[in-house]
C-alpha cells in the first residue's frame, strides 16, 4: 500500500503529516518507527495524522518515533495548522482535537498562533520544576547550557523514578538570557535524543521562568531561543495556574511524496 504524506517542521521539530479523513489508514507501532526512522524511512521527530471530527476542523493524532502515542505535541500542533491551511480546511482560525483538548490556531502571516491548554502550577524539586503542558516534562535551570551533555544527563531525569506515574519525562535545560527571555535544549521521550526544538518544552520553560523570576500576575511573553530557531510564549499568570498559553512560531512545509507501508 502507497500513502502520500507531507513533511513539515517547526523551529527545526520535523514531522511526517498525512491526510487521514477517510479514515483507511492503521499504521503499527513498527510502521509508525520505519516512517520515522532518519535512515530507512521518511525520517522525523514524529508522526501526525489529521483526521476527521464532529465538532471541530479537525483532530490530530501524534506519534513519537517509537510509535508511542497519546499527549500533545506542540511544534507539531504548529505544524497541522499549516498543513490544514494547505487542505483548504480553514482561512485564518480553526479548532482542532488533540489528546489533551481541544485547541485553537490562527495564522498571522508566516507564524502560527496556537493556544496550549491551562497549565497547573509545578511541581518544585530542589534540582528543577515539573509541569504538564499536554504532556510531561521537568525543567532545570542551568548557566552552563552548552556543557551539558543532554543525553547523558537528559536520559538519567526521563527515567528518574519520580517520574514514573507520567510515563517519564521530557527534559528541558533552560539558560535565562534576561528576564523575558531564555535558551533551551530538551532531551525528548519517545525520540530518546536531543531534538532541535520542542512545543510543549518551550512552553513549560516559559512557564517556569516565570516562577523562577517572581513574575506579578498578568499577561507576559517569553521569547525562547532553540537550536532549530527562535520562538515566544504568552500566557497570563494566575495565582494557581497558567492560561490562555499562545505559542508561536513558524511552521513550514518542506516536501511531499508518497511512500510504501
């Protein structure tokens, strides 16, 4: 069976895209790992499908390139937004299913405004934060950003037993730059490596930040370096939690082809 997909990235986060509204496409975890695979696949940091929904635009369906599914991805839910702008889906604001929601995109331009659901307040470690921002992830703040070893080091937190009742982690160095604005690298479960950017990592630093630098509650904005780009988070602060969490950033379409399953 041949499929066409349609590859995007965001901030340097690359995912295979592909139309699934009819609904006759049921990858496995092995076919779901071929696709991704940078050598004998498409190659990616992960894998969507947009599919069909009664209320919404759409639904987004996400994969990791090990074939685990089920949380939120937000470069990736970036990238969908593009993608159903080329389908014709939407002209300038849609709403789309995810696995933690429901959410909302708006294109401006070349940049993508998607908004994240309401973050809770984190979990405070004495070596960083915790937060879920559609999926886990832990936060540690660092001035030595490009000595880490983000493997290493990265893989020893996505294991760490505290976070076991999550499925692990997702791991973010943070540098602050000033006070609205911070360095990133993240270890990513599921691709088990460094990836260039990620969404919900970017986000959760922002987050975070806040809460390190004593921000007053209100409307603020973040601007986030990663290695695949730059990107900005905005959200009011509340006294027990995060909303109306925007982040934005670029989602580009780099090709499309068709390819066996």
């Amino acid at each position: 069976m041949k499929i066409a997909f349609h590859k995007y990235q965001g901030a340097g986060n690359d995912f295979i895209l592909i139309d699934n509204r009819k609904g006759d496409i049921n990858l496995t975890k092995e076919q779901i790992r071929r696709l991704c695979d940078r050598h004998f696949g498409i190659g990616s940091d992960g894998l969507i499908l947009l599919e069909n929904s009664e209320r919404e635009d759409f639904a987004m369906r996400f994969f990791n390139p090990d074939g685990s599914g089920g949380m939120m991805c937000g470069n990736g839910g970036r990238c969908i937004v593009s993608f159903a702008k080329e389908l014709g889906l939407f002209e300038k604001k849609c709403s789309f299913e995810a696995p933690d929601g429901v959410h909302h995109g708006e294109i401006e331009g070349d940049v993508v405004r998607l908004q994240m659901s309401d973050t809770a307040m984190p979990a405070f470690f004495e070596d960083g934060m915790h937060l879920d921002t559609g999926t886990s992830h832990f936060v540690v703040f660092t001035d030595n950003l490009d000595g880490i070893d983000i493997c290493r080091e990265g893989r020893k937190l996505r294991f760490d037993k505290r976070f076991d009742k999550f499925g692990g982690c997702n791991v973010n160095f943070v540098k602050p730059l000033r006070a609205n604005e911070i360095a990133i690298r993240t270890y990513e479960r599921g691709v088990e490596d460094e990836t260039l950017a990620c969404g919900t990592g970017i986000t959760a630093a922002a987050l975070a930040t806040s809460i390190k630098h004593k921000f007053e509650d209100g409307r603020h904005t973040i601007k986030v370096s990663a290695k695949g780009g730059e990107l900005s988070v905005e959200f009011n602060k509340n006294k027990d939690k995060f909303s109306n969490i925007v982040l934005c950033g670029k989602g580009e379409k780099v090709f499309c082809g068709e390819t066996a399953i």
